[in-house]
C-alpha cells in the first residue's frame, strides 16, 4: 500500500527507509535519470541535474537542481522529495552526507557490468518497477553476447576524457570494464585512481595503438584529433560516444549495437 515504509540497502551498504513506493523522486545522475525515464516514472521523478539530457523532454521540463557536484539545497527542499537516487562517484561525498540528513538517500557505487546490472535491478524493487528491470537487465546480457569482440586482437588503447591536463581512465572506472568488453588493452590501468592526469610525454612513452576521445565530459572534437596525432603518430585516433562507454542505466541495451559499428572501424583502419 502507497506510504508503507521499507528498508532497502544501497550499493555503498547503507540501509535507508523509504515511504513506498516513492511518489517525489530526484536523481542526481544523468544515467540514472535515464533509466528512471525508460520505468515509466514520468509523474515521480521531480527534479534531475542540469546534465541529465536524457530523455530530452525531461530536460526540458522537469525542474533542474544544479549539477551532479553542484547541488542546489534550496531547490531540493522545494521539491520535498521522498527519495533521491545518487552516485558515489558522479556525486560530492560531503553534499551526499549533508542529503542524507534530511531525506531517504539510495547511492550507486558501479564500476562494471555487473554492478550496472545491481543497480537496475535494485532501483527496480525500490521503484516498484522490478519485473521491467529484470527484463531490461536480461536483454542487455543477451546484447552483449552478439560484441564482435572476438573478431579483433587486444589493442593497447589510450581512453581520455579531458585535456588540459589529459585524464584518462583507471582500472577500477566504469569505461574500462567497457573497454575490456571490447577487447581493448587500456594502458593505464597501472596508474592510481579512476581517472589519471597523464602527459604527453606519458601518452607517447606508453605509445598506445588506439587512442579514443570521448564526447564527454570533455567535448572533444575533430579539432584534437590532430593534437593527438602529434603525441602518437602511429596510432589511429578516434572521436568516440562516451554515453555508451560511460553511462550504466537504459542505455546499455543499445550499447552493443554501437560498439559493433565502432570495433567494425577498429578492424578495417
């Protein structure tokens, strides 16, 4: 019955007690706001970030409270939501706490498929949308089953998403268990942390044979392609959708598709 309270764990282990099933709901995570979209949760979900741009008629009317790092207290209040739906990485540790204080906060902690997989299911129970969960988690195993992986050798693959200075990804980041998916040998796994700051001098000495600028958050162009160039001259350079490589909720069932077309190019430079 609507207002009944019940306990669900989250993935960083926390309990938290929710009135459900939740009728004002705000994510905080672009991915996340996606798949509450794909539920059907047009009338619950409330409030998103300023970055959740999917789907586009949310972004343009559901009220915005600021960035995933950047939240805006006051606006939230207003909402009186009755769940917020967060992230432990895409979210500040301390705003997260100060939430946590006045509302029923569930957190993500997702750095591969199975944790994606988790999360869906999890967000489906505390939803009440469980049964479509488990049919959009089974569909997106079947998906990735049809990665034409198989088809090209390990490549050593240099992944950025930000210059000035150059980050790429570490071995514990989302985009890397995406990138083993497709075979892909990221050469700065060794290196500390989820994205490391790397130089040029860094990037040529691990003289990568792929080298994949991501759309976001960094909005690399065809403009840097040739910037890369003259860091690898031997290395293809490609402008990749970071959306499919980085984001855990809905569209992971598409993803395979996009990574088909995209290992298509890999294997025909």
């Amino acid at each position: 019955m609507a207002g009944e309270k019940k306990i669900f764990k989250d993935q960083m282990g926390y309990d938290v007690t929710v009135s459900w099933p939740p009728k004002r709901i705000v994510s905080l995570v672009p991915s996340q706001t996606e798949l509450l979209a794909y539920l059907g949760l047009d009338e619950e979900v409330v409030g998103i970030t300023k970055f959740c741009i999917h789907p586009e008629e949310w972004f343009t009317n559901k009220r915005r409270i600021g960035g995933t790092k950047n939240i805006d207290f006051n606006k939230i209040e207003e909402l009186k939501p009755d769940l917020i739906i967060g992230n432990k990485e895409e979210n500040k540790e301390e705003q997260i706490k100060e939430l946590m204080q006045r509302y029923p906060v569930w957190m993500s902690d997702i750095h591969n498929l199975d944790d994606a997989f988790d999360m869906i299911l999890n967000v489906g129970k505390l939803v009440n949308k469980y049964d479509k969960t488990a049919a959009l988690v089974k569909d997106i195993r079947s998906n990735f089953k049809s990665l034409h992986n198989h088809e090209i050798p390990s490549t050593k693959t240099a992944y950025f998403i930000w210059r000035e200075p150059y980050m790429s990804v570490g071995r514990s980041a989302f985009i890397n268990s995406m990138m083993e998916k497709l075979s892909l040998n990221n050469i700065f796994t060794g290196m500390p942390g989820e994205y490391p700051s790397v130089s040029a001098e860094q990037i040529k000495l691990a003289n990568p044979e792929l080298i994949l600028l991501s759309s976001e958050p960094y909005p690399f162009a065809e403009k840097h392609i040739a910037e890369f160039k003259a860091i690898c001259p031997n290395a293809k350079v490609m402008l990749v959708d970071g959306e499919y490589f980085s984001w855990y909720g809905s569209r992971l069932l598409n993803a395979p598709m996009y990574f088909n077309t995209f290992l298509n190019e890999v294997s025909n430079a």
